[in-house]
C-alpha cells in the first residue's frame, strides 16, 4: 500500500491510524491500532468476526501490523516522518491524542471536531505546540470542489447569498442511535464541518457574531432514547443563519435524513435560488464506484466524501514530507474556534425552536 490516497480511513471511523511518510506524493500505512476490537470482549461483539477478517487481510497481504494501544506501537525509524491519523469516537480522541504524542509523532491529522469540548481541544493544542508537532484537521470541505465553485460564484456575483447545506441518509428509526453515538451533538459532529466554512471563509468567531436565527420552519429538535436507555437531546434537522459584525452572512443548514450530498447554494433576491454545486458531481462518480467496490458496507456518506478525503490526505502528506504549508487544510487553531462557535451557537438554537 504505497499511495495515500488507496486506503481510506472514513470507512472504518473507529480505528487510530499511524502513516509513515516516504515522500510528498506516498506514505506507507505501517500500524493499525484498534482497542476495542482487539480485547475479549471486542471480538465475541457484533462486527468482531469482521474486524477479525480485515485484520488478517491486512497483515498477510501488506505487512500492517494491529495493536490494541498506541503504546504498543514501535518507535519511529531514524530518517521517517510518522503521522497518525485519529479516527475515533470524539469522546477518545483527547487520550488517544496524549498517546500519539508520546510515540514521535511528526504529525497528527485528527478528525473533527477534535474533543467533545473547548478546554479539551485547547488542552490537546498546548501539548502539541510543546511537542513541536503539527496538527491537521480532518474539515475535508475546506477543499471541496462544490464549496470553491460556491464561494467563486456568490464573488462574482455581488448581494448573493449563500446556503451551505449538509444531508446525511440517516432513518427516521436510526436516530436514537445516532445521537448516542454522536452525543457532542449536531453543531459538534455534523455541522461542524459547514461552521468551520464559516469560520475559515466568512470570519465567523464567537466575538465577531452580531446576530443568529433559526430556520424554524426547516429545523426540529427532538429528546430519543438510545440504545444504553439514556436521553438525548439534539436537532434532528437545522437550519440558521449567522450575520457578523462586519456585515459577512452566511446560512447553514443539516439534515441527518436528508440523503446523501451535500450542497452550496447562491440565492440572489428575494431568496430566489441562482445556482447550486453539490459533492459529489459527475467527476466524483467513478471514485466513489471504486470506493464501494474496495470496500463494501459502509455509510453513503464515506464513499460521498472519499474523494476530498483524498485530497485532504494528499495535502497533508505533502506538508509533512516538506515542511510546506498544507493549502486549504484546517490546522487545530481554527477547530478550537470553530468548536467555541458550536458550544456557543448550540443553547442560542435550541431557545429559539422552543419560543
């Protein structure tokens, strides 16, 4: 497994990946670590038989070695940039962040939103700036081809406004689930992706937000059960527009049973759409059928964005082997930002749908 771009880390969310960079074009997938698959009661688990398979399919067929704790994982070659990539559940992502650290990594690319909190995720970014170690962030939008063509077109086109709009292919059934799993809830999963646009492209921050207003009309929160019998609170659709103190407006909205894309929308006026970009488009197609056919089984949403994780992995590689800048990708200085807009926009939201 030479290229970086043949393996893709979004089908398996639950793995900690540890790359070794050969060159700005390749690196070498060299570890595997995977802590609760590889325990007792782990395997015995529904997927465990799975995990097993893809193990030993790995290991005979590309020499990939599979621990249960980053520890494990043998020291750094002398003359090789080590990058880990951390793929985890939000919740993990801090310990697992410590641990990454602590065996010589160059690099860390670290999925969003990073920690289930502010202080954690400022934590985690004091201790890596100790460490001299760079920190990329998996906001794959950043360098989307629909989010570019969007912002180029609302430029040329003066008083336009735009919508970025994320849908995921959740059922209605699946939701209790859902936000369990996912329980920084949506602003720190879902959206965070679109609030990180803002922050990056429209100098969205906490200080800088004069107004937010709901969509009520599109948005629903709901209280679910999930699966451990406990209550969870979260939007199952949203929709909001943020108006800065520098006059900047951007509106976002998410849907986990919206579908399958995600969407760039210019309105011109009186809200009369002009145009539209969606990922994926016809270019995609063929990576995405690929993506299916290497790996089979996954959410929609990871063949979806297959292709700009591509990118993303191939920018940050690049950066690492270099020492150049990583263009277009978030570093952790602008996930701590766009994560105190998410703690900050979230109980504004939810008092608004209430009234």
């Amino acid at each position: 497994m030479s290229d970086v771009e043949h393996y893709d880390i979004d089908s398996h969310p639950l793995l900690t990946f540890v790359f070794c960079a050969r060159d700005k074009s390749a690196a070498r997938l060299d570890f595997i670590v995977e802590p609760w698959y590889m325990s007792e009661m782990g395997k015995s688990s529904a997927g465990g038989a799975e995990f097993a398979a893809f193990r030993k399919e790995l290991e005979v067929n590309n020499g990939i070695k599979f621990f249960a704790c980053v520890e494990d994982v043998p020291p750094v070659t002398p003359g090789v940039k080590r990058i880990a990539i951390i793929s985890a559940r939000t919740s993990d992502n801090p310990s697992l962040f410590s641990s990454c650290l602590s065996i010589g990594c160059d690099a860390i690319f670290l999925e969003k939103p990073g920690a289930p909190s502010v202080s954690e995720l400022e934590s985690m970014k004091s201790q890596a700036d100790e460490a001299g170690v760079a920190v990329f962030m998996g906001f794959n939008k950043n360098v989307s081809k629909y989010v570019s063509k969007t912002l180029a077109y609302a430029k040329s086109h003066p008083g336009s406004d735009v919508i970025f709009l994320h849908n995921n292919n959740y059922d209605e059934s699946g939701l209790n689930e859902c936000f369990e799993r996912n329980s920084e809830g949506m602003l720190k999963n879902m959206a965070i992706h679109e609030l990180a646009l803002a922050v990056t492209f429209y100098g969205v921050s906490v200080d800088n937000i004069a107004t937010v207003v709901a969509d009520k009309d599109f948005s629903q929160c709901k209280t679910l059960e999930g699966p451990s019998g406990k209550q969870f609170t979260d939007f199952s659709k949203l929709k909001f527009t943020i108006t800065t103190k520098d006059g900047n407006e951007v509106s976002i909205a998410a849907d986990r049973c919206g579908g399958d894309d995600s969407v760039g929308i210019v309105t011109g006026e009186g809200g009369k759409e002009q145009v539209r970009f969606a990922m994926p488009d016809d270019e995609d197609a063929a990576a995405i059928t690929n993506a299916k056919e290497r790996i089979a089984g996954a959410m929609p949403y990871f063949y979806v964005q297959s292709p700009d994780y591509q990118t993303l992995k191939q920018r940050v590689v690049a950066a690492v082997a270099t020492s150049e800048p990583a263009e277009g990708v978030a570093t952790i200085d602008g996930a701590v930002e766009t994560l105190k807009v998410a703690e900050y926009l979230t109980p504004i939201l939810m008092k608004q749908l209430r009234e």
